[in-house]
C-alpha cells in the first residue's frame, strides 16, 4: 500500500472516528459548525481577504472563515480546517486559500485535510440515506446535486466523495464534473435558474405535504402540483383569508420552456466546462446577483420573507382528455372541404396540449431567516365553488453564520481575542488581517 494511499485511508478513518467520538447523527446533515464549537475551539467569521478559512492555535486552537462566499463553501472550509487540528495538531497553523481548500493541491497536508472535510461533511450512512430516498438506478447529475444540497456542500465536493464511496467510477466522475450545477437547477426549476445564482433549490410535490423544510437564505422552494388546466380547476397562492381567488378575467400561467423534470434530459454534454473548474471572481460575483428580468410577486400570506419568482405550466404528457388524435379530427372537421392544403397540415402537424394533464410549477424565494408557512389551494377560478384540495408545507430558513464565539481563548494578552472581543461590543465588522 502506497503512502499516499494510507495517508487518505488515515484522514477518512480520523473524520469518522470524531463523529462517533462526538455522537453526531450521521444519517443526518452534520452541524459542523456545532461541532467545532463542541470540541472547545473557538470559531470566527471575518471577511478574509484572499483566504478562504485559516486555523490559528491561538489559546485552545480555532477556526476562521470567510464571509464572503456561500454557506456549502464556509462549511467545507470549516471541515477542512477542523482536519487540520485534527490531522496535523501541534503549534503550526494554515493559512488556506481557494486552491489549498477547493483545488488540486500538491501540498499532502492540503490533500490530506480535503479527504477528511469530504469524510466529515458527507459519512456514507448520509449519502445512503439521500441515494436511496432518489431511488435511481443510476448516478447523475441530478443525484450528485441532491447530495451536495443535502448535505450542504458544492457540487463538486459532492461528486468527488461519490467517487470515493465507490458509487460512481472515475470516468463517470469526469462526466458529471461536465455539468453545470446551474443547469441542474434550471431543470428543476423547469426552466428558470434560481434569482440568486448561488442558491439552491429544493423540489416537492404532493408527497411533501405537511413536511417542513430546512433551508438557507435566497433558496427556492420549486412546488410541482398535478393540475389540469383544460379544466378551470387551477391552483393558487392561498392566504388566511378563506376564499382567495385569482380573478378569472387572468389569463393561467405560461407554459414551462423546459421539458418535464427527468434526469435523463439532463444530458452530458450540457456543460463543456472542464473538471476542476476555478470560477472566476467576477462570476461569482455575477452568481450572487438577481436576474434584472425577475420581477417577483410577494406572495400575500408570507409578507416580506417569501416571493413568487415563477409560476409556470408543465405539459407532462401523462394523460390526454381527450386523446391527440380526437381534438385533432374534431379541428379537420371544422376546417371543411374548402380548406387549404397548408391550413390542413397545419393541423396535422399541431402539437395539441389543451387536453393534457400536467403540473403547475411554483418557485418560491424565501429571503429572511425564520419560519414561514406556504398554502396552495386548488379552486375553480370560472365559479363560486369552494376550493377542492389545498397544499401546505413549512420552510425554516437558518441564520447565516455571521458571528463568532470567542469565549474559549484563554490568553487574555492575544490580540486577536481582544479584536474580537471589541467586535463583539461594538458590532463592526473587523478583517483579519486588522486582527493580525
């Protein structure tokens, strides 16, 4: 056995002695924040310039990560850190940049704290778990995403640990490296990328009702509800208010760009992008903005925490009243014999989706932290009849961790125990390199 080799087997089998060592519930997603908290360092958010994350063995040893990039990628960082107290452990700290944490790195105790933030962050009981609730008989992008927003990492991170578990081989991992993460979520989205970039968006449907949901600022909640818009029976946003109705005279929402959400349309070839991308800095930051042409519609039961960001019809094809071929017939007999050849091809050559059966796709942004409760109900919007079903699922969005615990340094002369402590008196924000 190689010593490189060893070394990861070592690394893997360190992050899953801390959870057991730490009681952590690996079928779930690991609070790894919680968890270095819990091991008595001290962690700290600073907007770092150039770093993603150091550690410091300031007083018991402690953690710093940036501000400024998303929660998956603070969390990693976190875990990589953690691998570095718990990997290298003595006096020397890590400064890390985005290469040392995200990239190929040639330096070991680099590659070494990457395998153990993949062995923490994603154990094999919590990627079982999520595999099997997707339920697919093979891995693809659509899997790897689930996964890496499950268990709050990229979606790179994600498909390399798949790779290590031994659930997908090298060459797939190649293949789903190809994919955007975007495009993934512009497929569930059914055509519509998420306002902001660097979100994720969580897919549910009727089995979701009654669940509750744990998500992060900006993410959407995309509801796929099974409507027949042939019918007048549509859904809706519902309010407190009993009866709401959407006024007849509204014409229903348009129908999706996209096809049906399938795993398989999601070819790929969709992304030429190379493995081990590095975004740049300015696409990141174009990621974090909102797309100018979103106009969205708050959403009246939920005040300022949520928005309506899409409401869109799917044609899904999964039943027709009546049949193709009937409307068809129906519309050569009204054209009578005096029609056109054109106009009669026309028809032949229609695509008929009045009759079919599909989904109405809402995608909701919730933007503030704290717990809010979304209702759908299922209404004639042409009569005064009372509403026939209606949909509800609850979303707890988290607070962003912007603040710090400080309290288990005990050198009372070490400057950055004072910066921070000042920080937290006054509110400011203080850079690292200040508290250096």
């Amino acid at each position: 056995m190689s010593s490189e080799y060893a070394g990861r087997l070592a690394a893997v089998s360190s992050a899953s002695r801390l959870l057991v060592e730490a009681g952590v519930d690996q079928s779930r997603q690991i609070d790894v924040f919680g968890l270095v908290e819990s091991l008595g360092l001290w962690l700290a958010f600073f907007p770092l310039d150039g770093l993603l994350g150091a550690y410091l063995p300031e007083g018991e040893g402690g953690i710093l990560v940036t501000t400024e990039r998303s929660v998956p990628i603070q969390r990693y960082t976190a875990a990589h850190e953690l691998g570095h107290w718990r990997l290298d452990g003595g006096p020397d700290g890590a400064l890390d940049s985005e290469a040392d944490v995200l990239g190929r790195s040639d330096i070991e105790r680099e590659t070494l704290a990457q395998v153990f933030a993949g062995a923490l962050l994603m154990p094999p009981p919590l990627v079982h778990s999520i595999l099997s609730r997707r339920n697919s008989t093979s891995i693809g992008p659509l899997d790897v995403y689930t996964v890496a927003r499950e268990a709050g990492v990229s979606y790179e991170a994600a498909a390399r640990q798949l790779h290590h578990l031994d659930r997908i081989t090298r060459s797939e991992l190649r293949e789903v490296l190809r994919v955007q993460p975007r495009s993934v979520k512009q497929l569930i989205g059914a055509g519509s990328r998420p306002v902001v970039g660097a979100a994720d968006v969580w897919p549910v449907d009727l089995s979701w009702h009654g669940h509750h949901l744990n998500v992060r600022a900006d993410d959407e909640i995309v509801v796929s509800l099974p409507e027949d818009r042939s019918t007048g029976f549509r859904w809706s946003v519902g309010s407190p208010d009993p009866r709401p109705r959407r006024s007849a005279a509204q014409p229903p929402p348009p129908f999706a760009d996209s096809p049906p959400l399938d795993s398989g349309a999601l070819s790929m070839a969709v992304s030429k992008a190379m493995p081990h991308r590095k975004p740049a800095k300015r696409a990141v930051d174009r990621a974090r903005q909102p797309v100018p042409k979103q106009k969205p519609e708050p959403l009246p039961i939920v005040g300022e925490r949520a928005t309506v960001v899409g409401d869109v019809y799917v044609a899904d094809g999964s039943a027709q009243v009546p049949t193709d071929a009937a409307i068809r017939r129906r519309r050569l007999a009204r054209l009578g014999a005096s029609a056109s050849h054109e106009a009669v091809q026309d028809v032949r050559n229609e695509n008929i989706i009045a009759g079919y059966v599909g989904r109405r796709v809402f995608s909701v942004r919730l933007s503030e932290p704290g717990t809010t409760h979304l209702r759908f109900v299922l209404s004639n919007e042409f009569s005064d009849s009372d509403l026939v079903d209606e949909y509800r699922i609850t979303a707890t969005v988290e607070e962003r961790r912007g603040a710090f615990s400080i309290d288990q340094i005990r050198r009372e002369d070490d400057d950055l125990a004072d910066v921070a402590r000042e920080r937290r008196r006054s509110g400011e924000v203080v850079s690292a390199d200040e508290a250096r």
